[in-house]
C-alpha cells in the first residue's frame, strides 16, 4: 500500500507546460549545441538525484519540440498506464508484481515521483512514456527491440548506467551486449550521458544480494552540474557529475531502520 505521506498533492504537480526546473548551464548547452534524436542518460539505481535530473532534462528537451518526446523508462510497459489517471497508474504500481519485488532502485519513491512529475506532460501531449524493460534474456536485445519502433523519432531513454552505454562490452564482460549500443546500430543518433554520483548513499543490491542503503565513496569532488567527455572505455559521450547523492528506498517496501 502506498503511504499517504508519499503521494505529493496534485496540486503540486500540476507542472505547467511553460515550467521546468532550472538545468545547470554546461548540461543545458550541451543538449542545445550537439544534434541528436535519441539521448540516454545513464543512472546508478537507488537515488533521488539522478530522477530529479532526469526530469528536468525531460522537461527540458520536451519545450523545444513541436511533436511528442518519446520518453524509455526502463518500467514493465503494462506497469504504466499514462492514458488514464494518477489514480488508475498507481493502481497498476500497487498491483505491479516488479513493483513489490524488485527492490533495486527501479520500484524507488523516486522513481515513482518522477512518473508523477511526468503526468501533466503526458496528459498535455507533450511527452509519449514508453516502458521499455524486459526481464528475460537476452535483455538488452528484447529492451533495444521494445524501443525499435521509434527510432528516427524524438527519444529521450532514462536507464541503468549498464544498458545505455552506446558500445558493447563493459569493464567485467567484454562480451556484454548493451541496449544503447543496439539502438545506435540500428541507426539511432545519439548523444549520451552517464548521471555520475561522486559520493554519498543509494538503494541497491549488491554482489551478495544485500538490497539495503550502501555508501558511495569515489575519488574527486568534482562540482555539481559539470560536464566532461567520458572515457572511452565508459561506453559514453560525457559525465555528467551529480555531486553528493541520496538514497532512495523502495515505494512499496518498509526498510527496517528508515
């Protein structure tokens, strides 16, 4: 059951279509200097920066256009339902069998947040949500093929920094095949961008299966709002540094201690 306290009132929510959050300027010049049709942002499951980022990049992008953005968030397309209510999609989100059961960051208040944020955009025409995820493998391939049909179409995909890299192969599997890679083969345009969090907490599961608040510690502080190019081993165009990030738990599940 989902806590009343977690709902935002949808007086708060109903974001105009002339309203979006204020973007740092390098990310706002890079989106408007390099042409593209598909943008990936890359994120580490779990916080509650990377969605909000992911939001205003949204937004953002959604302004400049005269048709629909196809938005890919990597949900279970039959979890979302944008062509009802707030009401009626998080009935489908209590109901989700994901939503109760994956706690990796992707069933997050957060990311459930984001969907809210992004409902007064759908219902405006502004944006087109597309779920994209597929839980058998080969994944990325079936997550790649759920987003074929809109190639050539104005895209923005928000998903696990591990499938929107535009290269195959990653530092623990050369062999990785990943969902960004397929698209550009298949002859996407895209501009990539991987959401890096310097420091502080996220929800995840890690190696051993421990799916509870983790500390990130990495080297540097590099400010917030900054964009480098990314190595080229990263599978990305740029970097762009979150700063400090914050944990995000589970929507549906109550974690001890929190």
């Amino acid at each position: 059951m989902i806590r009343p306290a977690l709902l935002l009132p949808l007086l708060t929510l109903t974001l105009s279509s002339h309203a979006c959050p204020k973007l740092p300027d390098p990310v706002v010049s890079l989106l408007d200097s390099q042409h593209h049709d598909t943008l990936l942002l890359g994120e580490w499951h779990g916080t509650n920066e990377a969605p909000q980022a992911a939001f205003a990049t949204i937004c953002h992008q959604a302004k400049k256009l005269n048709v629909p953005l196809i938005v890919g968030l990597e949900l279970n397309a039959e979890d979302l339902d944008f062509g009802g209510d707030l009401d009626q999609l998080t009935a489908r989100i209590q109901a989700s069998t994901d939503w109760q059961t994956v706690f990796d960051g992707r069933s997050s208040r957060a990311l459930y947040h984001l969907l809210e944020r992004l409902h007064p955009l759908v219902k405006s025409g502004e944006i087109q949500v597309v779920g994209f995820n597929h839980n058998h493998d080969p994944r990325d391939l079936r997550m790649a093929e759920n987003l074929r049909p809109y190639l050539g179409q104005p895209m923005l995909v928000f998903g696990g920094s591990r499938h929107t890299k535009t290269v195959h192969g990653n530092s623990w599997d050369p062999q990785s095949n990943n969902m960004g890679a397929f698209l550009k083969d298949w002859g996407a345009d895209t501009l990539s961008l991987w959401l890096y969090n310097s420091n502080g907490t996220a929800w995840y599961s890690d190696d051993e299966g421990n799916r509870t608040v983790h500390p990130i510690t990495r080297r540097g502080e590099t400010p917030a709002g900054t964009i480098e190019p990314a190595p080229q081993e990263s599978g990305y165009q740029h970097i762009w540094h979150l700063g400090p990030v914050t944990a995000s738990l589970p929507l549906l599940k109550p974690a001890e201690g929190y």
